[in-house]
C-alpha cells in the first residue's frame, strides 16, 4: 500500500465516525496533508533521478559506439578499397553526430555531459595539420559540432594517396578513441555523474520507504484514536 492510499483509507475510515471523531480527524488533517506533499515532492525527485539516469546511459553507450568507430579508423590495411575506407569513416560520423545529440539531450538533465561532448570534438583539432589533411578528403567539423564528409573530395584524396588518408584517419581515432576512453573509465567523468545519480535516487528511496512508514504509523494511530472514541459514543449513548 502507498502513501496515498493509506491517506484514502485513512480519511474514509473517519468520515464514517461520530462528531467527536471527525472534529479530531480534522485537527489532524495539517499532518495528513503534510505527508501527502512531502511524499508528492520525494516522487518527483525520485522520477528525475530515474530519468536523468536513462538519459547518462543512453549518453554513455554513444560514447562507447564512437570509441569502436574510431578504432575501426586504425584497422585499414593497404589493400582497402576506396568504398571500404568511406563506409569506415561513414560509420564513425553516424555515431559521433549521434553522440552529439546525446549530449544535448543529457545536458539539460546532467551536469557534465556538455564538457564531455567537448572532449570528444577537441580531440578532432589536436593536431592542424592532421586537420588539413581530414579537410582536403572532404571531412568538416559544423558549428554544432556534428561531422560531414564531402563524398567528391575524398574519392578524389584517396585516388591521390591512400596512404595519406589512412594515416590521417588512423590518427583521429587514435585521440578520439583515447579520449573516449578517458571519460568511459571508472574514474572517468561519465562514471563519476552515473555513481551520484544513483547515490541520490538510492537517498531518495530511503526517504519514500522511511515516509511510508511514518504514514502507516500515523494510520494506525489514527484508527486506534477512532476505535476509542466510538466506544466512548457507545458507552455515552
């Protein structure tokens, strides 16, 4: 039984006494409306926390997804074909611009996650002249921070030298893989927001159940108060 139906029950079980009952139903009424609020105030934080959970992880599995792409940038060989390359590249973009909404998404419910996002883009501009050589195959950075490939520019780059586009695909995801893996240690600033948000939804818990108890005192209490009164009315009657 929840909180409020222990209240229900509660406010039923007095409506169906004497005058004397209700007169002491109603100057308990503060401490009824009182633990309906506070446990209302407790579920919306609780709902919150739970929220802004799902949203970190799902952040969290982004970031992992951009670190496997970037690792698949260093695994080309020299016999990789033009198509093979682009669908590697193709693949890293999908999943960092998916990581970038998600970090939007995130940040307006955890602190952190905007910072994170950061990390990861800078990693892009480590180095000006790997930059260089990224923008002649046709690979820009947007103003949001989103990644696009100029499908022209690179056939033509990789025609020009495959080795030079390898190299410069390999040192990307070597800093965005590091950099990924940064934030996804246990130290890391991902784990760090995942771990308080669960100490807070498990704080807030405790409080729901230490409510609830408190609540199904009071309920007892109460219906002990109305038993005694009704047998007085009898015993008066």
């Amino acid at each position: 039984m929840n909180i409020s139906q222990l209240l229900s029950s509660s406010t039923a079980s007095q409506a169906s006494s004497s005058q004397s009952t209700t007169q002491a139903s109603s100057a308990l009424s503060p401490v009824m409306a009182g633990i309906t609020k506070s446990s209302n105030v407790l579920q919306t934080k609780l709902d919150a926390a739970t929220t802004s959970l799902s949203t970190l992880g799902q952040f969290k599995s982004a970031v992992s997804l951009v670190q496997t792409a970037a690792q698949g940038l260093s695994g080309f060989q020299t016999s990789s074909t033009s198509d093979e390359v682009k669908t590697g590249i193709t693949s890293f973009i999908t999943n960092f611009n998916a990581m970038v909404a998600s970090a939007q998404t995130a940040a307006a419910q955890t602190s952190g996650t905007d910072r994170i996002s950061s990390t990861m883009s800078r990693a892009l501009s480590a180095d000006l002249s790997k930059i260089s050589d990224l923008r002649n195959m046709g690979f820009t950075k947007a103003s949001d921070g989103t990644l696009k490939l100029d499908a022209t520019k690179f056939a033509a780059a990789y025609k020009a030298s495959p080795s030079k586009v390898q190299s410069a695909l390999s040192k990307l995801g070597q800093l965005v893989d590091k950099a990924a893996g940064k934030e996804l240690a246990s130290g890391g600033r991902i784990s760090a927001s995942i771990s308080a948000l669960n100490g807070k939804s498990t704080l807030l818990q405790s409080q729901r159940t230490a409510l609830l108890k408190a609540a199904q005192q009071f309920s007892a209490s109460q219906s002990s108060t109305t038993s005694n009164a009704l047998s007085a009315y009898s015993s008066n009657a």
